[in-house]
C-alpha cells in the first residue's frame, strides 16, 4: 500500500504559526496583568501618597511654565537715581494677578477628575532591593483638589554692601483621592523665582503688595 504525504502550501504553515504566536503574546499580556493586579491590590498607603504627589508637583510645574511662557515680560521695574543705584523696586500688580488667575485655572482642571500615576514595579515585591526600580505600573486615581498662589518678596545678602532682592510665588495644593482602593490625601507646595535684582549699597524702597 502506498502512502501519500500531504504537503500543505506555505501560505497555511505561515498562518497557524502566526495565530501560536499571537496567542502566546495574549497569554503572556493577561498573566503580566493578573500579577500587576495582585500587586497593586497589596500597595502601600504610603506608596499612594507619594506617587499622588508627584503627580502634583507635575501639575503645578507645567502650569507655572505654560503661564510664564506665554508672558515673559519682567514682573518688577527697576527705578534708579542718578549715581546708578537702585532707588525703587516696582511690580506689575496686574500682570501678578494675571498669572495667579491663569495658574489656578489651568490647576483646576488638572486636579480634578480622573489621574494616572505610576509606581515602580520594584517597590511593588515589597523587596529592598527593588525597590524604585523595574518598569512603571499604572494606577488609576479620582482625584478632587484645590490650590492657592501666593507671593512673597525677600533680601538675602550676596556680599559685600550687596543685596540680593527676590520677588517668589508659591503654589500651595490640597488633593485627595476618595476611592475606597487608593484612598490618599496630599499637601505639597512649588515655589518658584520670578524676579532677582542685586542691589549695591543701601536698600530701596518697595513698591510690592503681592
């Protein structure tokens, strides 16, 4: 009796191992996710916290930026007398008003609703050593916050008969986190320089109510 060998055309042989291969990848992705699943199940609150405040501190540093980029004008004029020195330090009240209103509102619609923040998977195993190492895993977040701006003005010494003058604005932000998973609440706060001027010899006046 003889046999015959079917030989199937390479097209057929291409596409089983294409489908094995693709099943292989769905399978490897769903275990990942089950063990990424388990893990977050069991992270910490402080874990949380942290991860929710660096998502913050995100916040407000792009809010400042896209704020300060669309405005680069300087925020304080200098008036000086007729020997060289600084006699009047002035700042724009309006453009100072401008930019808290501009930075709380791009921070309210960033602080509120849904947020992803990410977690190494390291600090996940609960093992020293991988701890803040491995790929990030993400975790979804319901956040609800509030912020406040506030400037501030300061002299520090820079040397001799120098002065250094700084006109600051502080981002100061409450948000919390009330699902029943990754319940979390944070305060933090971002300061950032919007003005120097070295003074030489006596202090001036001020002409800032921030």
């Amino acid at each position: 009796m003889r046999y015959i060998k079917r030989v199937f055309p390479r097209r057929y042989r291409r596409a089983g191992g294409k489908r094995r291969w693709v099943l292989w990848l769905g399978l490897a992705l769903v275990i990942i996710g089950v063990l990424c699943e388990r893990a977050t199940s069991g992270v910490s609150p402080e874990l949380i916290q942290e991860a929710a405040r660096g998502y913050v501190l995100e916040c407000i540093s792009k809010a400042v930026d896209a704020e300060l980029e669309e405005d680069k004008a300087p925020f304080v004029t200098v008036e000086r007398e007729s020997g060289g020195q600084v006699a009047l330090l002035s700042a724009d009240q309006e453009r100072l008003n401008s930019l808290r209103a501009g930075v709380l509102e791009r921070l309210s619609r960033s602080l509120r609703g849904k947020a992803t923040v990410y977690v190494p998977v390291g600090s996940l195993t609960g093992v020293g050593l991988f701890n803040g190492r491995g790929f990030p895993v993400p975790i979804k977040l319901q956040l609800e916050g509030s912020a406040t701006v506030e400037f501030s003005t300061e002299f520090t010494g820079a040397g001799l008969n120098q002065t250094c003058h700084r006109l600051m604005m502080t981002v100061r932000v409450r948000a919390c986190s009330p699902s029943r998973r990754f319940e979390t609440s944070v305060e933090t706060e971002a300061s950032t320089v919007l003005s120097e001027t070295m003074v030489v010899g006596d202090v001036p006046k001020l002409s800032i109510q921030p």
